[in-house]
C-alpha cells in the first residue's frame, strides 16, 4: 500500500478499523474529535457499531460492556476525558477483558488548553486509576507510528487481556504526513468471540466477569495474578529507540514528540563537536528502564526533556540509580520545545560534565 | 441446600427456575430481592431465553446478582451498567441483555447513563429496585427516600428544602421517546407479586420484539434499614411508599400495546 498524506487523528481512526475494530464509543473532545467523526462515517458504512456516548463515563463503560462481550473494542479522548474514564479503566483492569484507549494528551491541569503537552505521563503509567495496575503504553513519535501502534495495541491487548493506551500529543493527532496504513484484517465473527466472554450460557455453565472479591485473600490472590501478568508483560514488551548511542558520551532521553525533535539536537550538537545520543521510550509503560542503565553507565550524563514539569526523568532517575547526573528540561502549557532551545541545556550539561571530571 | 424426596403421592408443584442458581442469597430475612430476582428468573424461564440472556449487576445490596442467576453476568461500577449493557448489546443483538439496579444506584450516581439509554431506545430490559434507602452501605437516605422519612444521614427525616424532593424515574424515563414500556409495579402483596412479573414479562417482550428501551420500576422494602420487621415494612411501603410512587404504566408504546392486546 503507497503512502498517503494523513492527518494523525484520522490515520489511527482508520488504522483500528483495519485492525479489526468492532465498536467504538466515544465523546467529542480536541484537539482528537477528527477520529470520532471519521468513524462516526466509517464504521457504519461496514456495519460495525458507532456510538456516541453522554459523557466520557459512559464511553469507557461502554467499551467495558462490549469488551466483556468479546467483542474488539476502543475508544479516544483527550486528557480531561481521560480521567472521567479513569473510574472504568480501575475495572477493566480488575476484569482483565482487553480495551484499546487512545489519549491525545492536550494541556493542563483542569480544562487546560487545547495545545499539544506529555502533561499526563504520570497518569499513563502510574495513576491510570485506583488500585494496584498499569496499562501497555505505547508512545508514538509519529504518524506513521501512531498508525503501526494501533494494529500493536489491539493484539497487545487481547494477548494479555489488559488495556493498552496509545498516548499521543495534540500535534500528532493534528498533523499531516505521508503515512501508510495497514491491510484490512478480517473483523472476528460473533460466533469466534473467545470463551471467557459474555455469549450467553449455552452448551457450558455461566460466565461471571466482576471485579468484586470480598475476601481479602481471594483479592489478594487476584492482585497477585494481575502482578504476575505485569512482570510478564515488562519482560516481554518493553520497546525503545535508540540514535547515535554508540559513542555517545551525554544522553538525551525523549518520547513522542521531543523524542523526535531531539534528532534534530543529536544532529546539531554533534555538529558542535558534542557526542551525544537518543533514547527514546517507545512503551512507556513497561519503561526501559534495563537499557537506560546500561547507558548510564556509559555516558558521562543524561538530559531528559519533555513537554511537562518533569515526569518521566523520575523514572528515569529510578533507572540510572545515581550513575551519573540526570538533569530535566521542560516545557508547559502547551509549549513544544524547539531544538534551538534544548541545544543550550545540552551545551550547559556538557560544560558541568568536562568541570565535574577536572574538578 | 438441602434434597428433599418427594413421597410417591405427591407432585412437585414448586422448584427453582432454571435461570436461578440453587445458591444461598446474602439477603437480610423479609428482603424482597429474593422475590424479585425469582420473578426475573420465572420469566427468562417463560421466554426460553436463559441461554442468550446477560445481566449487568449493579453496585448496592444486589451487586451479587451474578451468584443468584444462572446466565452469563457482568458487574458494572456504581450506575454504570445501562452503559455496560449499551455497549455489550450493541456488539450482541442476539442476546438478551438486562440490568438489575437499586435506587442508589440508577437514581442517584447513575441518572445521567439511565436517562441517555432510555432515550436511545436502548434494546435491553432494565429492572429497578426501589426500596427508598441505601441499603448495602447501612441505610443512608437516598434519591428516592420519602420526605420526613429518617435515615442514617438524614437524622431527623428528609427536609426536602435541603434535600430535594424523592426523584419519580418511571415518569421521568417514560416520557423519553425512546422508551418502548415503562411501568411502576410493588411486590407487597400476591396480586402486586403477580403483577409483577406480567409487567417484567411485557418487558423482556418489549426487548425482544426490538421496541426499544424497557423499565419495571419494583417498589420494595428494606425492613432492617427502616427499622421494621419485615410485615411492619410492607405495611409502611403500601400505606406510604404508593402515595408517592403511584403504581402503573408511564409508558407504552404503540409496538407494545400491540402485542400486549394480542
């Protein structure tokens, strides 16, 4: 399939379609409403189910009610009405049934702005909502990615019956690039949907799917196994990319969008003489944590930028363990950094790196 | 539970529902889930559609529904689970789909999902329980506690200046276009018990000839919240409960009267 110029939004509405996509429920929010009016127009053009639901609540419930039916299911939204779906997203996680949720982060806190912002790293990774669980995040960089990250997260997703969350930033959703999108999968017919799903009591005994267990070692026994599946899923899923890391001896670490401007500060400041490399966390969550290890021990220091107050660089911390220094650049508010602006605070890092060795 | 052998010259007249589990239920003595939950079953039973059917259980003192009826079961978080089933039956038209919810739960967290399924004409059945407190967390007053009734967080009786007045669901669901029957029925008696379950019937029919949304609104007791025995209790409910509840249809819908006069 040749590529074609894409808006981000409308790309991964139409890659989940070609992924299989069954349902969709959402609620109109930006800077993301491009990928429920496309499958507002898309989906029942294939007699598949549209919805547009009351509020991001009922959106996400309904996903739950569909995802418990086996069917394959997602919805999107924006910060704000990611965290009205938070409540869902505690038991969907507890039920285990598998959900694709898309967040085309946006800036905040409250209702914020509508500019793009990696404001909710926290909340992907570590706060998705009550209780002891975390979400597969993958975060692209791109468009082209966004789209490949889609087909990703539905298998993701039913391989381990846990919810992936794709988070994006409001300039990938809205901007165009030369993509290609992925061949059209067959959609599951009703009657393969998997055994553990509410089908109906027919030819075996009831299914109950519930996130309620009253004893406490019952619950606890249910946690252990989500915990199980946690560790399984951080041994086998963790995805990053890496630039120019070979020689490097300063670290720039990225995701989405910073990721990808900080290319460009790998370029020019090796340009400037300055050996720097990339990593840029491609799964959030499970983070790689293993590999920045690894690099701190080979780098003299790491510059870790994102559009936030500094969320990430405290996982990254926890992953360098003091080998060297981590420091944090930033911007809020909506506010993309631009490579003319992150090259200084590299320059500034080296400079502290050449004194801290002489003195 | 117990087998108990019938004598020769006897005839089992009376057993459990296919659709119900032959479990224990948690309920309190004089509970009129147990009874609700039996006409449910009776009536899935009736219909011959306990293996297509899915319940969504509530949060409140049936949020073990699942245990009790022998169909497929999901439980939804508080008030959710007109959304739940929204999207469960719109990926599974050939399934029966209801909910089972109390008054905390649809007329109070849950009153935004109630109302916005009800007027898409949502294809599932919903059964509400309204005993006119909260039960499970200890009897607190709730949206449907009648005024000057006490409860453990209105101390001195509902004062509607303060706390607004008892919410009507069946009237304010049925005046919804997408509502195809929509009824308000009690089971403090024989004839309110078989009335009843006529009106559940009319529902899961409503249901599964595509009308549209269906509601039995059931009056009930709570006879250890309200501080009665449970004969005390369905006294209270009738002398009391009906004044502000009338019991009846609210709505019926052309498609439904059809098939109800057939």
């Amino acid at each position: 399939m040749a590529k074609e110029l894409l808006e981000g939004n409308e790309a991964f509405a139409e890659a989940a379609v070609r992924a299989g996509l069954e349902a969709f429920y959402g609620y109109p929010i930006t800077p993301q409403s491009e990928a429920l009016e496309h499958l507002s127009k898309r989906l029942p053009e294939l007699d598949r189910v549209f919805l547009q639901a009351e509020s991001e609540v009922a959106a996400i419930n309904m996903v739950y009610g569909a995802a418990c039916a086996g069917a394959r299911v997602m919805t999107s939204s924006s910060s704000p009405g990611i965290s009205l779906m938070q409540e869902g997203l505690s038991y969907i996680a507890c039920s285990e049934v598998p959900v694709v949720l898309v967040n085309v982060m946006r800036g905040g806190p409250g209702l914020g702005n509508i500019q793009p912002s990696q404001a909710d790293y926290f909340q992907s990774v570590k706060m998705a909502g009550h209780g002891d669980f975390h979400m597969i995040v993958l975060a692209p960089a791109d468009v082209q990615e966004l789209i490949d990250h889609m087909v990703l997260a539905f298998d993701l997703a039913e391989k381990y019956r846990t919810i992936t969350l794709v988070v994006a930033d409001g300039s990938i959703g809205q901007m165009m690039e030369p993509a290609e999108l992925p061949p059209m999968r067959q959609v599951r017919p009703p009657e393969e949907r998997t055994d553990w799903a509410l089908t109906g009591a027919k030819g075996r005994d009831a299914n109950t799917i519930t996130s309620l267990y009253l004893g406490a070692e019952k619950l606890e026994e249910v946690n252990l196994r989500l915990q199980r599946k946690l560790r399984e899923i951080a041994a086998h899923e963790v995805r990053w990319k890496e630039y120019e890391t070979e020689d490097a001896d300063l670290l720039l670490v990225a995701f989405g969008t910073v990721g990808r401007i900080c290319q460009t500060v790998v370029r020019d400041a090796r340009d400037k003489g300055i050996n720097v490399g990339l990593l840029r966390p491609v799964t959030l969550w499970p983070f790689p944590s293993e590999r920045i290890a690894e690099l701190a021990d080979q780098v003299q220091g790491i510059l870790t930028v994102e559009m936030n107050a500094g969320q990430m660089v405290e996982d990254v911390r926890l992953a360098v363990e003091g080998r060297c220094p981590v420091e944090f650049y930033g911007r809020m508010g909506g506010i993309v950094p631009l490579a003319d602006e992150i090259l200084p605070e590299l320059e500034t890092l080296a400079a502290e790196v050449k004194t801290g060795q002489e003195a | 539970m117990t087998t108990v052998k019938i004598p020769e010259d006897m005839e089992l007249v009376y057993d459990y529902p296919d659709s119900l589990t032959e479990a224990d239920t948690h309920y309190c003595p004089g509970c009129t889930h147990g009874t609700i939950h039996r006409l449910v079953a009776e009536v899935l039973d009736e219909l011959g559609v306990r293996t297509r059917t899915i319940g969504i259980a509530p949060v409140g003192c049936s949020v073990l529904a699942y245990n009790y009826f022998d169909t497929d079961f999901a439980e939804a978080a508080h008030g959710r689970a007109p959304a739940m089933a929204t999207g469960l039956k719109r990926v599974s038209p050939d399934n029966v789909v209801f909910t089972y919810q109390g008054d905390g739960d649809l007329a109070a967290i849950g009153t935004a999902e109630i109302v916005h399924a009800a007027n898409r004409g949502e294809l599932f059945t919903t059964i509400f329980v309204n005993n006119a407190i909260y039960g499970m967390t200890g009897g607190q007053m709730a949206p449907t506690t009648l005024p000057g009734q006490v409860t453990t967080s209105s101390p001195t009786g509902r004062d509607v200046k303060a706390a607004g007045y008892p919410i009507r669901m069946s009237e304010l669901i049925g005046i919804l276009p997408g509502s195809a029957y929509v009824t308000r029925q009690a089971v403090f008696d024989v004839r309110g018990i078989r009335r009843t379950k006529r009106a559940i019937k009319t529902a899961f029919r409503a249901q599964l000839e595509g009308c549209g949304f269906s509601m039995v609104e059931v009056l009930s007791t709570c006879s250890t919240n309200w501080g009665m025995s449970p004969q005390e209790a369905l006294e209270w409910a009738e002398e009391h409960m009906v004044d502000y509840f009338p019991l009846g249809d609210t709505r019926v819908s052309d498609d439904v009267r059809a098939f109800m006069e057939e």
